[in-house]
DNA sequence: CTGAAAGCGCTTACAG
DNA sequence: CTGAAAGCGCTTACAG
C-alpha cells in the first residue's frame, strides 16, 4: 500500500506527467475533459502531491517559525496565537520554537532556513546578533518584534518600552509614591529601555534610585512570590513596585496574602501586559496594556510581504496604555 | 550570491559528491584527511545541507505537529510545552496547529501527513475520526491525546475522565451538597465522560439531577462570567458548582465578587486541570490536578516510537487528584 | 491543448 | 577508502 504518486494518476488517467501536473497548479491549457479524467484518478488513488518534491523544484514550504523564551507565558501565547491566526490566513503554517532560557538554541532554529526547513523566522527576543542572523533580517527572511537590546539600527516591532515604563514609572509617583522597587527577569542591564524609563521618570522627579530596590531574576509568578519574602525583610521597603509582569504581580499578590501586606495601602503593584490574568486576581491588577494582537499581526505580515516580495503592512502605532485596577 | 550546494562543495574539496554525503552522513570508510579538507570546503562556503533534498531521499523530516483548540488555554500551553520539550530531546521540531473550533481545519491538518509536510501528528481532541485518521492512527502517524468523545477502541492517552469526575462530584457531594451545577464548553452529550462521572455520583447518593441545573457553552474566563449572571438570576440555585475547568472557575470567583457572591459559602467551586491559576485567585480554587507534563511527554514518546520503530515508553498511570484549596 | 526530457540537491547501491 | 550514475517526485522550458 505504497503512496500513489503523479505517475500513478497520469497512468490511471491515461496523460502525461505533464498534464497532471498542470492541473495540479491550475495551470490554463487543460481542457475540462482531461481534467475531470484526473480528478478521478486522483480521487481513485488517494493521491496527494509530495511537498517535499514541489518544494525541491522551488515551491515556498509555506511554513514560518517563532521563537520564544515559554509557551506558558501568557504573553507569547497570546503572541503566538495572532501570528499564527494571521500566517493561517496566507496558507502559512507557524512552527513554535522555544528557548527557555537556552541561548544556544536560538542559533540552531535559526539554521533551519539555510536548511530549507522554514521560509523565515520572528524572533521575538533576539539575543545573538550573529552575521547569519542580520543577513537574513536584510534578505527579510527574518523580522524582530517585541525586544531587542542592542544595536539600534535593527529594526524590531514593539511598543516603545521606554516611553511605556516612564509613563508608569510616572503614574506611580504621580500617586506620591518615591520609594518605587523595579524588577527584571534578567540582570541589571544599563541598555534595558524599561529600566531606563524607569530611571528617567525618577530623576525628572529629583528621586534619587535606591539601588537595594533593584531586583533581579524576577521572573514569573514564582519571582513575584520570591519578591515578597525578600520584601518583609526589607530595613527601607518600598511603597511601590514596577514588577515589570503581570505574572509577577499576580506572584506577588498571592504570597503578599499569605504574610497579610495590604495591598495597595502597604504595597501598590504596577503591572505588565495586561494578561486577562490581570483582572482575575483581587485586587485586581493595575498595569500597562500592550497591543499584543497588533504586534503579532503585524510582525507576521511584514515577514510574509519580505517573502513573497508583496507590499508592507501599513504603519501602526503601537500604544500603550495605563490600566487603573485596584492594586494603586 | 547562491546558496552552495553539495557539489559546490565537492568541487572545492577535490573531492566526489559522494564522498562529500558521506562525509555529511558519518559514513564510516572516509579519510580524516579528506574529511577535514571536505569540512573547511563547508565552511568556507558556508554551506548548509538542503533538508529538502534530504526528505526526498526518505529521511525524516523530524517535524510533527499537535492540533489543539486555543494554545491561550493554558492547559494547552502547559500540554504544547512538554510535547515540544520532549520532541526537542529527539531532534523533531513542533507545529503547533490551532482549530479554534473550527472543525474544518482538522482535515486540513491531518492532510500534512500525506503531504509529507509532517511525519505525525498528536491530536489533543479528536472531533471526526474519519477512514483517514483511523488509518494513519493505525499506521501509528497519529496519536490521540486528552480527549476523544466516541469509539472506545481508538486508543487515547488521557487520564480516567469518567473516574476523575465521579470522585470530585463525589468530594462536593460528601461536603454536604445536594445542588450541585455542571458547566461544560460544549453541548449536552451522553457520552461526555466527564458527564456520566458526574451523574454516577448523584445517582450513587440518589440525588436526582436538575436539568436547569446544566449550562452549555461555558468556556473560558468569560464562559465562567456568563454563569453568575445566570446564576443570580436562578429560582432554585445550586449551592456548588462543577466548573469543568480552572480558568471558568476564575471567573466565576472574578464575577461573584461584583455582585457579592460569597465563595464558597453561597456558591462552592470545584474546578478542573489544576492550572498556575488556581492558586492565584482569591479564594484559591479547589480542583482536579491532571498529570499534563506527563500525558504529554507520553504522548509524545508513543508517537516518536512509532515513526522510528522503537519501542513503546512504559505504561505509566495517569492519576489525578483532588487538590483542596478554598472554593470549597 | 498535450508530452518528452532535463533538472532541483541530495543518497545509495554498485563497482573498484 | 573513493567515485559514476540512477533515482526520489515533482515543475518547467521547449517543441509540437
């Protein structure tokens, strides 16, 4: 019970390899007569073309990656779900490739286009900008969206992280907080636009950054848990806290119940994203919304106009927005 | 500036195309000397092997995908997750292919496998298992994981539906309720294991089941709203509530808090998955933990198994338990 | 409107 | 240890 191939039909229907390949593509030139012969032989055989021989004489796979840090993450599942509604809508079929946390990783999916296994790529937290991987961003078989810390001439599409922290950071203060905790699921990183948003907000406002209130390797709702017990031990605690997630915040919300921190009165909490998460917890967590759906979408059409040579997506603003909830 | 081929790489090396495979393949009976010559042709010329060409040589393409319904759930996030670590430690990369109920799309998908755009496919909730499927799940190119509703001769990696139920109807029938309501994504089905668990129990305490006390179409957050605006709205209202999953329960408890529903005390909760969720609500929610990580990695394994022609993973029990928290 | 034949980039018997 | 040649299943000029 080996698999009908095009031969198999063009015998069955009695035409050449030819013919039924042009029915196959749709090509003009085949009269009705002929192609209704091979539809049957078609059907008959339970024939289906082999890709991978189509793709060998230079057909599109039809197939793009992303690449991410978790699929559990709310948001790249929410990111991954837009990419692949929009790629679905061209016929493409989306391979989710993830990193947790493994840099090495990221440079063997990045081989599976030379390799022909992938059209093209969105990576949406690059981190080794290797010569293959700019080279293929200018040959456009690869887009950036969501972060890139680094060379600011690569284009990647994102909120502004900056003006987005900032305007938080600014929100918080606004509300008479000046003893503000940042976290990051990283290290401290100087380049980081969040931070340094955060930064700007708190000079612009003569707070000076007490450095003890920068935590690292938040990351998640166990980093948020994690956050609350160094919280209680805290000599100078902050008011509030930029957790830099709504995971984190939900983390902290939870563990903050456990050792009874009111929250907003002995902590107010800013989140990130806004998760649907976000409006399950009580308090409900005040955060900057994202435009998840449009970065997806867009990120996903620009990388499909690069392969199939089409026009650009239409600019968008990407904003953001401040989501007053109950935890400020 | 072409992409080089194999006998691009040849021609530099000095060598045949042969060889050069050979050299490719770790096929033994080649020179370390003509290796390393063959080796720096490669680098030089930054050469990459086309998969394509391989794949139709018969190699694997070591690619196989799952079709789920929302990778937004988070069950399916935390289920795609252990497929594609599991893949991953055996070279396959994951499609990921989201129906979004549209029951259209499954045939599209299973059609990837005669394509020979996949070598198989992990089905999470099989809706139509037409000759196709029951063929290539004979074939042993199509596993069926978590759910199938219908011939029970199709083996299904899932845990016990039925029995995971019944014991938690049973739980909110020990803590004293008599009303108890049953919410489920889809429509009333007789075959719905999780229906007939639950109606065992009633029966088993004689507690007749009040069919106002049914609710259709409940899915998600929202699902999980909807429910306490019907709820406040009841004549005869249940005092508990099998939620049919975590993230309904959430928003029941997120809905309840507007209108002043005290949980547990006017309505109980008993949810379902054991997600990260259920812990950070508040009131935390009581639930059902199924075995994710490992319905995955198992499926995972079974499918792997069968397209190399290795042998089966171990049985393994798939228990689930009741994880009491303070909805109930 | 139809067909014979070359070729995409590999792998693999077969021969040496 | 090495190579010439056939062939995987298609598409596409070229010729009619």
């Amino acid at each position: 019970m080996n698999m009908a191939n095009i031969e198999d039909v063009a015998k069955k229907a009695g035409v050449s390899v030819t013919t039924v390949s042009r029915t196959l593509n749709n090509h003009p030139y085949v009269s009705k007569k002929t192609k209704d012969k091979i539809y049957r032989a078609m059907e008959d055989l339970e024939y289906y073309p082999n890709n991978v021989a189509q793709q060998l004489r230079g057909k599109r796979k039809k197939m793009i990656g992303v690449i991410i840090s978790y699929i559990t993450n709310p948001f790249f599942a929410y990111l991954v779900d837009a990419i692949e509604k929009t790629a679905l809508e061209y016929g493409y079929t989306l391979v989710v490739l993830q990193t947790r946390g493994n840099q090495k990783l990221e440079k063997l999916y990045v081989e599976l286009i030379p390799k022909k296994q992938l059209d093209g790529l969105i990576i949406t937290n690059l981190e080794n900008a290797t010569p293959q991987v700019i080279n293929l961003i200018k040959e456009g078989k690869i887009v950036l969206c969501n972060r890139y810390i680094g060379n600011k001439d690569i284009p990647v599409i994102s909120i502004d992280e900056e003006k987005a922290s900032y305007e938080g950071t600014k929100y918080l203060i606004d509300s008479g907080h000046k003893n503000i905790a940042f976290c990051t699921g990283n290290v401290k990183n100087t380049h980081d636009y969040r931070f340094k948003g955060f930064l700007k907000a708190l000079n612009e406002s003569n707070i000076p950054f007490d450095n003890s209130l920068f935590f690292e390797y938040i990351l998640g709702v166990d980093g948020g848990r994690s956050f609350i017990k160094k919280f209680i031990g805290l000599e100078n605690p902050p008011t509030a806290v930029f957790s830099n997630g709504d995971e984190v915040a939900a983390g902290i919300i939870s563990e903050a119940r456990k050792y009874s921190v009111k929250i907003p009165d002995d902590l107010a909490i800013l989140g990130f994203d806004d998760h649907p998460l976000a409006s399950l917890t009580n308090p409900e967590i005040t955060t900057i919304h994202q435009p998840i759906t449009d970065i997806g979408e867009i990120s996903t059409l620009t990388l499909l106009a690069n392969l199939e040579g089409t026009s650009l997506p239409e600019p968008k603003e990407l904003e953001t927005s401040i989501i007053i909830r109950e935890t400020t």
